[in-house]
C-alpha cells in the first residue's frame, strides 16, 4: 500500500465533491464553520454533532466510497488527500475559521495535514492524537488544541470506576470538575458556615436532590445527605474530597 509520502510525491489526487441536498452554499455562515479531516468514527461523530447544533461541515476524507456515503450526512463532503497542501486549497479549507483533524493511527498523515493547515493560516486547529508523545508533536507543527479522545475517556471512566464519583472531567493546569454524592462533611448547615471552600480547597458550585433539576450552589444552601453536588478545584483536591464519606 502507498505511502501518504508516496501519495504527495506523486503529485495531488483528483477531489471529488458532493453536497448534501438543501444545504447552504456557505454565504452567510459567518464563524459556524468547520472543515473535519478523516473520517473515521471520530470525525463522523464530531461532524454530525456539530451538524445537529447548526454548524456548517465540510467533511474530507481520501475514501472516497465513504465520502459518497457520507454525502448526505455532512454540509459538504470531499474526497481528498489533504497531505497535499494544493487539495486543501482547492478545497478552500485555508479560508474556514476551524479545523479539525481526525487522523489518529495514521501518524504520519497526521503530522503533515496538521502542518498544511497551520502554513494556510487556518486560525484554529484541533488534532487528534494517540499519544501524548504525537500530541506534543501535533503542536510543534501547529495544533492549536490536541485531543486525546482514548486516552482521556480512559482516564476518565477509571475515576468513575474506582471511587464515589458519578462523572469527572480534567482540565489543563491541573483543574478539574466533578459530579458526586455529597460526604457529609458537606451536609447539614449552609455551605458557607461550613467553610468548604478553605477547609477543603474546593468549592461546591452546584447541586441537586431527588426530583429536582440543578440549581446553582451559594453560601447559604444547605446540602442533605444523598444530595448530588458538583464541585471544582485542583485535580487531587477534588478526587480526595470525592472519596470522603
């Protein structure tokens, strides 16, 4: 099988382009634009996600037989091999606001696709890796944002998994948020009084009790024992309050 490397030697492939019928033609979009590289399982669910939420997707991929499947799915769809910096500019992808590129086994493909994007001046890039290691690279080359998808939700679900939590998500710097069963430390008496932010290092910014929706968390709610709560702060602060009982 050729190379993505061999694939640019020999020169750019022809695109092939189709349009999901009734779709705008792009005017008037404004920034609700994103072109999606790759289109495997993490490109398709990122591009009919934004799609549901009224985003305007132009989908690439160098399979074409699965363009031609997707052609009803997606804005626009492309087939295309975007190592080549020509097929990107013929595709007009240097003039979207975001891009996205999907490509994660691939790494070479990756790592070049993440480049052209970055020398077209694409002024968002958001690239998925396999590793930290090609992360770091995706971002010497250009990516303004990494995704680690399998990495993160691994992370994530061994939080969920082996303690009290009920979801988790970390942020950079250290900083995460997460949904839990109230210990009862923090039951009783008005948060506030409890001094949960200085005693503990977190603070509680929402909660919830049986046959009630979320409400916003201040100094004076009182939390009950089996109220769910969701709090924030540094990433062991959070998980070692999670653990209190």
């Amino acid at each position: 099988m050729a190379s993505h490397m061999d694939r640019l030697r020999r020169g750019p492939r022809r695109i092939r382009r189709t349009h999901r019928r009734g779709a705008a033609d792009g005017s008037g979009a404004g920034d609700l634009r994103v072109a999606v590289i790759g289109l495997g399982r993490f490109g398709i669910s990122l591009g009919t996600e934004l799609m549901r939420r009224g985003w305007d997707v132009l989908g690439v991929d160098c399979d074409a037989a699965l363009v031609q499947r997707l052609r009803d799915e997606l804005t626009h769809a492309a087939a295309a091999d975007c190592t080549d910096p020509e097929a990107l500019a013929q595709l007009g992808v240097p003039e979207f606001p975001r891009a996205v590129v999907g490509i994660g086994d691939a790494l070479e493909a990756s790592i070049l696709i993440t480049s052209n994007l970055a020398d077209a001046g694409v002024p968002r890039i958001w690239a998925k890796a396999v590793s930290r290691q090609h992360g770091r690279i995706l971002e010497r080359v250009g990516a303004h944002h990494v995704v680690l998808p399998e990495q993160d939700m691994g992370e994530r679900v061994a939080h969920l998994v082996t303690g009290r939590m009920l979801d988790f998500i970390e942020f950079d710097d250290d900083y995460a948020l997460a949904k839990t069963v109230a210990p009862a430390s923090a039951t009783g008496r008005p948060l506030g009084e409890l001094k949960i932010r200085s005693t503990y290092g977190i603070t509680v910014v929402g909660i919830k009790r049986a046959g009630e929706d979320f409400t916003y968390a201040t100094a004076e709610t009182v939390v009950r024992p089996g109220d769910i709560i969701i709090v924030t702060g540094r990433t062991q602060v959070v998980e070692t309050f999670a653990e209190m009982v």
